[in-house]
C-alpha cells in the first residue's frame, strides 16, 4: 500500500533522516491545530482533554509495545526516563551501571553526574571490533552490576543488541537492563516481555512521529513499587490534597507522567502518529524500510564508498550508514548532499540514511546518483 498521502509533500526534498526527525503525518498535524483552537477559544478545551487523552496515547504505546498502560509514563523524550530510573533506584557507592562508549550521550549525561558524586561506579564498555557485540556487554557484567544503561539499535552506526540474552545476563547476577528504544520503537516490532527488558525508555519525535517534547518510559510492573517514593505528578495523587489526607498515589506508571501530561499541543499529536502507526503496522514499516536500505547497501558505489553498519541485515536496524573512503570526503559528501536537497544526517563520522514508509526506491535511487558522482 501506497502511505505518502498521509504526509505533506516534501516537494523538492528527498528526506532520509526519520533516525533524526520523523515528520508528522496530516492526521497529527490537524491535531494540533485543533488544539491551538482550544488554547485560542478555552471555553472549547473538552473536558476528556485532561485525563482521557493522556490515558488514550498510554494506551495506545501499550498497544505497540505489547505491555501494559499501567506501565507506561508519558515523558518529553528518553532523557526524561533515564532521570525516573536514576532517582527511582536505591544507589549503594560500589554499585556498578554499565553504558557503552559511543552511545547516545544521554546515557553518559544520566550516570556520569552520579559517579562523579560517588553514589554508583559507571563502567564505559568498549569494543574491540568495529562495531559492538552483545558479547562485550556479557563479557563485563559481574557481581557488582546493578544496572546494564544502553541503546537497543545504537544511534550511530545502527547496531541492534541481542537484548534477550543481555537481559538473561542481568537478570542472572541480580541486575537490571534499561534499553533505549528511540531508535526503533515504531521501526521495528517491539514486544516488551519477549525482550527481558526491566526499563524503556524512548523519544518520541523520531520513528514514533510525534512533536519533539514527547516520548515515553516503560517499567516492568512489578517493579514500579519498588522504586524510591519521590515528587510525583499531581494527577498520580489518588487523594484530594485540600483534604490533608495521607498522601495516596497511583500504583502505576502515572506517577511519572511528564508535569502538565496533557500538554495538548504534542500529547494530542503524538496520540494521532501512534494511532497512524499501528494502522499502517509497525511490521510493513520494518519490511519497507529493510527493502530500501537493502537497495542502498546492494547498489552503493564501493569505488566511492563503504558500509558503516553491519553487513548482516539481522545485526541492525531499520537504517543503516555509509562513509566515504575519508572522514574528509565523507563531510564533503555530506555538504553534496544537503545542496542537492537531499537529507541525511552527519553522525560521527558517517551518514546515516533513514528512509520510511513516505521514501520509494526513486529516492535511493537519487541518493545513490549523488553518492556516485
């Protein structure tokens, strides 16, 4: 099925780069205009806006991970769980947080502050080839691990981690495992339980498709009373606090609900791309995007350039990188690119091309001309 009507025209602009950006379908859009509508006139604000909608995009997530709205906390993007999880967790100074060196600096920016306090020892996992293996991780997870911090498909090179066995490791020596989905939550078929995972956390504004601001944190849910008592969202209270009663909160994942969940402006529009995306199917987005990079890996002009992701399909992701024979030719490559209008990102070396279901093979087909030129 034909799905590039459900998103404005890119007109003179071949866009590759749902990795960085995902653009709003017509349908999110509209939303948020309808909310502006509300804000200009808000003696219209419904009062399902307040509760309901957040409830509804909770469900919806539910939906396509496979888990349970319970367990899910609406956030303004992966940031904002790794913070749930680095505040929620009793720390003991000689527990040990594995994060992998090169990954999203999220990780980095979540454990590093903490170590530096001395609340928790943060362990850097290098690998030795060139890209990183499930093994590395499993190679350095002992006694002392209390949480394994890492991308599920790393940001930058589109390496996909064996989670199931990472979990298994964890799990083994009393360790928990926090994945980053932002990468392929709404790229890949994702089933929670099936990974092992103890914690998600995800932006929204990527292969999701929502405004940038949104995103979600996912917890097994017999973990959430586990975790420290902390300042909680308001609408988590399960009492009236003019009341002065004892303090009652929600025994789900509410209770980490971005402040002001019912942001109408993204939470409305980030509800709708869901929506879109469980209509559309997460699997034809995973076959289609698989497709047009197997085209771009299958026709890339090795005189002129070189795969920077694993060569095995199985081993990444729904996007994948190429560089130039230098990092020199790979910039200038870069800038061709952008004056030919043609978007892709400039990570670390590497272009990452990340098509969806809006791409046909005509714009590999360009990209490819450029690349070759």
């Amino acid at each position: 099925m034909d799905w590039r009507s459900e998103w404005f025209e890119f007109k003179d602009a071949t866009y590759l780069n749902t990795a960085w950006q995902g653009p709003m379908p017509r349908s999110s859009v509209q939303a948020v205009l309808a909310a502006l509508e509300w804000k200009k006139y808000p003696h219209k604000i419904p009062d399902s806006a307040y509760s309901e909608l957040p409830d509804r995009t909770r469900a919806l997530l539910a939906r396509l991970i496979h888990g349970e709205p319970a367990e899910i906390a609406l956030t303004t993007g992966a940031s904002g769980g790794l913070a749930i999880v680095a505040e929620g967790l009793e720390w003991k100074p000689e527990d040990e947080v594995l994060t992998l060196r090169g990954d999203f600096i999220a990780h980095l920016a979540t454990w590093g502050p903490l170590a530096e306090a001395g609340r928790l020892r943060l362990k850097i996992v290098s690998s030795p080839g060139k890209f990183v293996t499930t093994e590395d991780f499993l190679s350095q997870i002992g006694a002392r691990t209390r949480l394994v911090s890492v991308s599920f498909v790393q940001p930058y090179d589109a390496v996909l981690l064996e989670a199931a066995r990472l979990a298994e490791a964890c799990h083994s020596v009393g360790a928990l495992l926090l994945l980053d989905v932002s990468q392929c939550a709404g790229a890949m078929p994702l089933d929670v339980r099936a990974l092992g995972a103890d914690f998600l956390v995800c932006s929204g504004y990527k292969w999701l498709l929502g405004p940038y601001g949104t995103g979600f944190f996912w917890i097994r849910g017999d973990l959430i009373p586990q975790m420290r008592p902390g300042p909680v969202n308001w609408k988590a209270l399960q009492t009236q606090a003019h009341l002065m009663e004892r303090i009652r909160v929600a025994p789900s994942a509410l209770r980490w609900d971005a402040p002001e969940t019912a942001s109408f402006f993204n939470v409305s529009a980030f509800a709708c791309s869901i929506e879109f995306l469980l209509r559309a199917g997460v699997e034809a987005v995973w076959r289609h995007n698989r497709r047009l990079v197997a085209q771009m890996i299958e026709q890339l002009p090795l005189d002129h350039c070189i795969l920077a992701s694993p060569a095995d399909p199985d081993g990444r992701g729904s996007f994948s990188c190429i560089a130039a024979r230098s990092s020199e030719k790979t910039a200038a490559l870069y800038q061709r690119l952008r004056a030919a209008r043609i978007n892709v990102s400039f990570r670390n070396g590497a272009l990452r091309v990340a098509p969806h279901l809006y791409n046909t093979e005509r714009d590999v087909d360009r990209l490819l001309t450029c690349v070759g030129e």
